[in-house]
C-alpha cells in the first residue's frame, strides 16, 4: 500500500512539473527572443516533445525483446548522459 501511494505521488509531481514547465517556458522565451520571435522558439522545442515520443515508440516497438526495458533505460541514460556532455562543451 505505501508503494502505491508513493508511486501515486511521484506520478502526480511529475504531472505537476510538466505543465508548469509548459506555462513558464514561453514566457522566458518571449524575454529572450523578444515577444514575436519567442513563441516560434517555443513551437519549435514543443515541436520536439511530440518527435521524441514517436521516436520512444519505434524504440519500444524494435528493441524491447532483445534489450528488455532495463537496457531500453541504460540506453536513455547513455543518451541523456552524452546530451549533458555536449551541453557542458559547447561553446559559442
């Protein structure tokens, strides 16, 4: 029982953190790119919410019998791990 309640609340936490990220984005957005240019910024990055759902998918729908859903989550934590290196290295 106290799995399920502390699963029922990690689960509506991250419900919670994901619209205020989609309330709070386009505004910072609009203070960076100016009011005009923030929203296509923002349509752009919202863009890639829906391609990396489609691209999780074809993840699932191809590897999840060889891998099994620990290496599924092993390979997005290389992947994630290999953003945060490049984020860190990249210079302008």
């Amino acid at each position: 029982m106290v799995k399920d309640s502390l699963y029922f609340m990690c689960v509506c936490l991250s419900f919670n953190i994901e619209g205020g990220q989609k309330v709070i984005v386009p505004t910072v957005y609009a203070k960076l790119f100016g009011h005009g240019n923030g929203i296509r910024v923002f349509s752009v990055g919202f863009m890639f919410t829906g391609i990396a759902s489609l691209i999780n998918i074809g993840v699932m729908d191809n590897f999840l019998d060889s891998f099994h859903f620990h290496g599924i989550c092993y390979l997005y934590a290389a992947f994630g791990s290999i953003a945060l290196i490049l984020l860190f290295n990249f210079k302008e």
